[in-house]
C-alpha cells in the first residue's frame, strides 16, 4: 500500500491533546467544547482552536446546535488517517528487516574473519 503522508493530518494528530479529543468524540459520539472542556485540563476557548485544527484537516465536522456547534469524528478521513499510520509502519518494519540482514552479514563475515585467524 502507497498512501501518501498529509503533514497537515498528522501534524493535527501529533497533539496529545487532540489526540484525547478525537478518543472522547469516539466514545461519546460527538460533543461541544463545553463537554469537552468538562472532561480535559484545558479551557473552554483552547478546546475550541483545538477543534478548530482537527476540522481544518477534515477529522471532525460541525453542526450547529443552538449557541454552540456540535463535533463528530468524520470516520472516513479517521480510516485515511489509521490507512497512513500503517503505510508508515510497513515502510519503517522494511526499513528495519534491511537493517537487521545488512548487520547480520557483517556479523557473520567478521565471525568468519576470526575463524580464520
């Protein structure tokens, strides 16, 4: 699979406090800043830029709700998301299976060096 990185997604994403937003509005199906700001350490007005960025990068999408506007994870950029984080994962998994055999033949011509010492 050769999903192409969006710097702006995971830049969004790095944030351990967006990060604990997303995982809120997944459990709870969506919320405000009020109820978000309810169950974090951080204002009202923080929560709100902080949801400002996830929407800004499609991971979240308002409604309006009376005074406030509601949030919900938009599932299909989430699947984008978790279908880079894997792309990612495979490339550095082959990244390190090359890095392993490469060290594994210099052990081993080293070892047979020895050996013949």
């Amino acid at each position: 699979m050769s999903t192409a990185v969006d710097d702006d997604l995971w830049s969004a994403v790095g944030d351990p406090t967006r990060r604990r937003m997303l995982d809120l509005l997944l459990a709870e199906g969506d919320g405000t800043a009020t109820s978000l700001s309810a169950q974090l350490p951080v204002t009202r007005q923080a929560i709100a830029k902080h949801l400002g960025v996830l929407d800004r990068v499609g991971l979240v999408h308002a409604t309006p709700a009376g005074r406030e506007r509601r949030y919900r994870v938009d599932e299909a950029q989430l699947a984008r998301a978790v279908a880079q984080l894997s792309s990612v994962g495979a490339t550095w998994d082959a990244r390190l299976r090359r890095i392993k055999r490469i060290a594994e033949t210099i052990a081993r011509s080293k070892d047979q060096r020895d050996t013949r010492q």
